[in-house]
C-alpha cells in the first residue's frame, strides 16, 4: 500500500519504536512510580527518559512541566477547561481542528467568551486581527501551528510576541507540525503546547502531551493515585503528578521517546526539507491536471506537508474509496474534524481529499498518486 494519511497518523514507525514498546511489555512491563522494585524503578525510568526527549527537543528547561496525556485532544481540553473560568475571554482561528473548537464552543454555557478570528480562503491569519481582538477580560490565545485541512502554517512565533505583550496565555496546537517544524517554547513564549505522540513524532498511537509553562496554574481534571502523597485524600500539586493520575501508558510512551530519539539523530531540517520536496512536487504535478482543484497555499514554503484537493464535482469520500479500493493508496476525505476550515476554504459541502506525507514516503508513492489521480480524472 501507498501511505498518504500521515497527517492522521504516522506510519510506518521508525523499527526502534516498535522495539521500545515491545521490550518494555517483555522485559520491564511493571507498574512505574508504583512499587520500588527493579522492575517498576526501570519502568519509571523510562517515562522519565522521555520527557527529557521532549523537553530537548522544545527547548522545555524544566521535564517536570511535561504532562503525558493520551493524545493531542486530552491536552487540548486540559489546556483549555484547566485555565479558562467564568467572565474569560479566548481567541482562536476559523482554522482550527474540532480538539480546539468544541472544548472552548462548550464553556460558552459557563460564562466564557470566544472570538473565532476568520482567516483567508488560503487558511492564514491576519495577526492585526488578532491584535486587535484582545480586549481587557482576554485570557488566551489557542491557535494551530499548522491546519490539518490545508498545512497552512500559522507565524506563531509573531502571535506569541503579541500575546506576551498584552499578558496574554498563549496556547499552540502542534499536531500537525510537532517533529517535523522547530517549535522553541521560550523563544515563541509558548505557555501551553499541545501534542500528539502518533504523528510527526512517530510515537505509538495512545500518547501525547502537554506542556505547561512554570507558575501557571491548571486546574486537573481528575484524582485519584499518583504513587505520591499516598498518605493525603488531596490530589498532590506537585508537577507532573498533579495531572498524571493512574497507570501511565509506559510502552506507549517508550515508544514515544525512541520515536524522538530518531528525530534527534535525523534532525528536523532533514525531516522538513524531505517532506517539503515530496510536498512542492505533488502540487506542481496536480496543478497539471484538470479537473484537479488544489485548497491552500500550493506552496511548500508555507504549508506542512498536508495537500487536500477535489476533481471536479465529484464526493470527496468517493474519491478516497477508489484511491483506496482500485489503487491501494491510504487518504483521508470529508471535513477532517475542521469543518470551520472547510468553510474558510470554500469546501464545506463537498470535503476534501487530503494526502498527508511523511517521512518515509518517497517521490515513487507520489508518482502512484499522480498515475492514479489522472486515471481518475479520465473516467469522469
């Protein structure tokens, strides 16, 4: 098969993640932070492991302000319902994912205001909008690094300056970038930043985190043990127990920290520059075809490595069904849980068909989708 839904999860893994997660379940499968044997100590050591990868590679000082999550939605929402209270005011963008929209659509009922900061038919923002939409109760500002509907990449580290100015929280959502763009907490005042382990860190599927800066208060969603404190009814606050209740997913998050490992060892230049080829010339192929309507900036200076099209009138899910059933080729179509996105780029009715490339796809997997979209094209 030809893998092009990377921009929902990586795959293939580097063989080192397999073989974390797999020697973690056989040879130190035990309980980390739970008991003092050799067995759970090795286990800890592990998770431990893997968030000083993340903290080195975000530029994080302190590891103890990585919180392992399941997924880039539990860090979202705990960024979010943790800090905004009743009275709040948050920002965001007409282009991000539903993780975002739909946690902050839900505290309206709480007393919270939003401002859906509407971007251009390509996906970007106008940060003068965004400026300009702080008012005195503003709390936040979430936005996406990079869409997973159009790879349109946000200037984040210009809105961070903004949002550090006017005392604001700044949240940055790095689904689609995380592994692959340089993301330096301090130096894009990033107060909050939320991934997933599965995609461009090429982790297992089940992991994610979020990192919260020092001195920023969270509130958890939920108590229970954290093999601290164990002699107190209270939820500890220490960092990062207060937010890590129960039994971690420590193959899991092995495999997270091996799938880091190999980003260390390729470097993240080498990463981009890969998938900024692949991705420029399958824009530049597509734009050879007729009916092919290409979403978003058709660059790839200035989009990640996500492309969504349509061929003519055609459904989009149809598309993706004969890519997959005739031509073993993996995308994704419909709205991709950004349905703001869709109606920014004028795809709301239709969806799109969205190729996510990665890393370990090559300029061959892109010929087969070209072959493969002209084929296509020829029988409408």
């Amino acid at each position: 098969m030809v893998y092009l839904d990377n921009a929902a999860t990586s795959y293939p893994k580097p063989e080192k993640v397999y073989d974390a997660v797999l020697d973690h379940m056989k040879n130190f499968g035990a309980n980390p932070g739970r008991s003092g044997h050799q067995l759970a100590l090795q286990a800890g050591r592990g998770i431990f492991k893997t968030r000083e990868l993340i903290a080195k590679l975000f530029n994080i000082e302190n590891p103890m302000q990585v919180v392992f999550t399941c997924n880039a939605t539990d860090s979202l929402n705990l960024a979010i319902k943790g800090v905004l209270k009743e009275g709040d005011h948050v920002i965001t963008s007409s282009m991000e994912h539903n993780s975002v929209l739909r946690p902050i659509k839900s505290l309206e009922s709480k007393g919270i205001e939003n401002t859906i900061i509407q971007c251009d038919c390509e996906g970007f923002i106008n940060t003068k909008d965004i400026k300009n939409a702080i008012k005195s109760n503003t709390k936040m500002i979430a936005l996406t690094h990079g869409s997973n509907v159009t790879g349109t990449i946000m200037p984040i580290k210009e809105v961070g300056k903004i949002a550090k100015e006017a005392n604001v929280l700044f949240l940055v959502d790095g689904a689609q970038t995380g592994g692959i763009y340089d993301i330096d907490v301090n130096e894009m005042n990033i107060d909050l930043l939320a991934l997933p382990g599965h995609k461009g860190l090429m982790g297992p599927q089940g992991t994610g985190f979020l990192y919260i800066r020092e001195n920023l208060n969270v509130m958890h969603f939920k108590e229970g043990g954290t093999g601290s404190k164990s002699e107190e009814l209270t939820q500890p606050q220490m960092m990062p127990d207060r937010y890590e209740s129960g039994t971690a997913n420590a193959p899991g998050i092995s495999g997270l920290g091996a799938g880091i490992e190999f980003i260390l060892k390729e470097g993240l230049e080498k990463i981009r520059n890969h998938e900024k080829e692949l991705t420029q010339y399958f824009i530049d192929e597509l734009k050879k075809i007729e009916p092919v309507k290409i979403y978003g900036p058709k660059d790839a200076e200035k989009q990640g490595a996500v492309v969504s099209i349509n061929i003519g009138s055609e459904d989009s899910s149809e598309i993706a069904y004969i890519l997959d059933s005739a031509f073993n080729i993996a995308v994704r179509s419909g709205l991709h849980c950004a349905p703001l996105a869709h109606k920014t780029i004028g795809s709301f009715e239709q969806g799109t068909v969205r190729f996510g490339i990665g890393y370990f796809n090559t300029k061959e997997d892109i010929d087969k989708a070209i072959v493969a979209i002209k084929e296509i094209c020829s029988e409408i």
